[in-house]
C-alpha cells in the first residue's frame, strides 16, 4: 500500500513540510510506505514548497519591520524566476506584540524586494499572497517603484493608507523603469477590491482594522484606485482577486497587468499531480480547519476532485459532517481532527507535534490491521506449517485482540 501525503499548513502551528515528515515517520513504523508533498495556496510555506519541487537558490535580502527594526529574509530563483512569499516581509505574523495603528502598515518594504529582483536581471516574478498585515492597496509597493505621492508639495515616502487623503496627488516619475515585468499572482482569493465582500471589510479587521474605520478606508482605497485609473491603468476593481493582500492584487492587475493563478491548481500543475496519483492508493490532505468553505475551490477540495483515489481529510479543528460532503466528492472516506477528540484547542496549540503523531497513529493503525488480515488470510498451508509455534501465536493474537493491539 502506497499513500501521499499532501496537506496544507495549519495556521499558527506547523507547516505543510513538517506535517508531512511527522505523519512520514508514523508511517514507517508500521511498514506503511508513505511519500510526501508540501502544499501552500500562496500564503504562508509558499517557498517552502517551490523550492521543495523546483531546484534553485534563496536569495537574502534586509527589510525593515513594522517595529522599525532591521531584519533579514529570502526570495527564491529557479530558471530566471524569482518566486516572492509577501508574508515574509509584510506577514500579519510581524505585528505580534507591536501596538500601532494598522492603517499605518504599507507595502514598501515589498517594493524594495522587487527592487532587488529587477536589479538582477530577472524580469519573471512569481507573487504568493497571503497572510498579510497590510490594506493600502499596493500604494507602499508603488511608492517604493518610482509612483509619487505628493502632499503639500513634497513627496510622502512609504505610502500608507494614513499618509493618504483626497488630495494627495499621484505622479509616475522617471524613476518607474519596471513596465517589463511579468508577474504571476499566486492566490486563492477570488474577492473583488471594495464592498462588503472586498479586501477590507472581508479582511480588515483580522488585520486590525476597527469596525468603525472600514468605511473611511474603503474610501482611502476608492480614491487611490481611481487616481491610479486616471493615469491610465487597467481598472481591475472588479477582478475577482483584486483584493487580495490588502488589495496589492488590484496594485500588480492594474499597473503590471499580472495575471493571477489559483495558488493550488499551480503547485498542482506544477508537481503533475493528475499523473502523480496514480501511484498511490490513498491520498492524505487536510488544513487547519475543515468547513463548508473547504469544499469552495480550497486545498482539500482541488485535490479530492483531482483524484479518484481514496481521500482521508485530516485537520485541527473539523466543522463539517460527512453527510455534509458533495456526491462528486465521494471519494473523501474519512475525516479525522485533533480537537476535540484528542485534545482542547489550547493542547494543540501547545504541542501540535505531540497530537499530529497520534492522530496519524490513530490513522495507520486503521489502515495496517486489515492488512495484517488479508496478511493472515492468503497464508497458505506450506506457509503455516513453516511458521514456529511462537509466530503462529503472534499472528492468532493479533487476529484475536486487534482493538488491544491497535491501543498499544
């Protein structure tokens, strides 16, 4: 029996890659054979994956943090491609412990990155967005890249949502030599620029956002879009996917033209998945926590669709029966969470390593007991009579006790 392990992050706990090498080494230990691959929609372990799948080199850059404070991070380039994550520069993960108004959080530091990347000569950007502490819509971005923002007749550097108003003024100067870019956005969000279902009332306040500044920073984002529109770039608002990042989807559409890629059915395409699965006789993915949403165009539903092996789904926390799963997803069997069963949220939060190996345990116990059986079964009579008296009681026991022996 052959399983593939292809399951996303869990958020605020462990990556894909280490989730994959802990069920890996459950796995041997009964015999089980078990491959793995690192999964990510654009967000958070998106390096983690390419660099898993394609062969290349990180690039360190400096950045300046939220905090002010230097720090160091990495790109990654493949075959003239550089392949940026956001979140390592303007992750919502940099703002732990820094009380500061979030409408003061831009994307400068990202534009400096890009910088970086141009300087080299690469001219093809891969973009994963995702996990973001900013919502100016890409201004700090374009600001970094040669876009002035004027206000009272000086330029305002590191543009943010708190920087602008109706007045400020938008200029592109010479300085904007990056119209050969060719970027690809990576990203499973399909929500459009402004609305209720648009970047900030959708996303603003798990970023920090009041409830009672939305409006005023729907109206931050109005204003720049259109003077963006005015000089004459694509008006992309209505993209699905304009709003993700904050809004830096509606930045890289309108201004470089990028095209955005579901940040799954890229990884997918891109390890030949449809012809990889063949290979294996059960799929194991999952995500933190599995709901309806799931099944709308997220990991755990591209993969189960893609696939006509059996699917077991496994997760943190799981808010979805499955009674509740679509016939064409049939093939979803079993889905197994931590939380309840084997532990509270806050347990598994604590040591996410300690409950990921006995829920895989729980998993493989229930795969290799019937294979002990069908082990058992095709014993023939020159076989048996092989077999020592001890080994003859081993197989008895096991065949006699299998819930002693899957609890020990």
């Amino acid at each position: 029996m052959k399983i593939l392990s292809i399951v996303d992050s869990f958020k605020n706990s462990l990556t894909s890659l280490e989730i994959s090498k802990l069920l890996q080494e459950e796995a041997l230990k009964r015999n089980i054979n078990l491959d793995y691959l690192p999964i990510s929609d654009g967000g958070d372990g998106f390096l983690d994956v390419i660099s898993f799948i394609i062969p290349g080199e990180f690039i360190k850059v400096s950045f300046t943090g939220f905090d002010g404070n230097l720090y160091e991070n990495s790109y990654y380039v493949a075959n003239d491609i550089a392949y940026i994550e956001v979140a390592r520069f303007i992750g919502l993960h940099l703002t732990n412990k820094i009380k500061k108004d979030p409408k003061s959080y831009g994307t400068s530091e990202l534009g400096k990155v890009i910088k970086d990347v141009y300087q080299r000569g690469i001219r093809k950007i891969v973009i994963g967005l995702g996990g973001t502490a900013t919502n100016d819509f890409g201004m700090g971005m374009l600001s970094e890249l040669g876009f002035n923002f004027i206000n009272n007749s000086k330029i305002t550097p590191n543009m943010s949502p708190r920087k602008f108003n109706e007045n400020t003024l938008v200029v592109v100067s010479d300085e904007f030599i990056y119209r050969d870019l060719d970027f690809t956005i990576i990203s499973d969000v399909k929500n459009e620029l402004f609305g209720l279902e648009g970047a900030t009332y959708t996303f603003g306040p798990q970023k920090g956002i009041k409830n009672h500044e939305l409006a005023h920073i729907e109206t931050i984002g109005k204003d720049f879009s259109k003077k963006i529109i005015d000089l004459e770039y694509n008006d992309t608002t209505k993209l699905p996917g304009a709003g993700a990042a904050g809004g830096l989807g509606f930045a890289l559409t309108s201004v470089f033209k990028a095209k955005i890629n579901s940040g799954i059915n890229f990884i997918l395409d891109l390890i030949d998945f449809d012809l990889l699965q063949n290979k294996y006789d059960i799929i194991i993915t999952g995500e933190g926590k599995i709901d309806r949403q799931s099944l709308q165009g997220k990991v755990v539903f591209e993969i189960a669709s893609r696939t006509s092996k059996n699917v077991v789904l496994i997760c943190a926390i799981n808010d979805l029966r499955i009674d509740e799963i679509p016939k064409s997803l049939n093939n979803i069997v079993k889905i197994e969470s931590i939380v309840p069963k084997l532990a509270s949220k806050e347990e598994s939060l604590k040591n996410p390593r300690k409950y990921i190996r006995i829920l895989a345990k729980k998993i493989f116990d229930e795969i290799w007991m019937p294979e002990v059986r069908k082990m058992i079964d095709k014993l023939d009579i020159e076989v048996i009579n092989s077999l020592t008296i001890s080994e003859l009681y081993v197989l008895r026991y096991i065949d006699n006790n299998k819930e002693r022996v899957l609890s020990s």
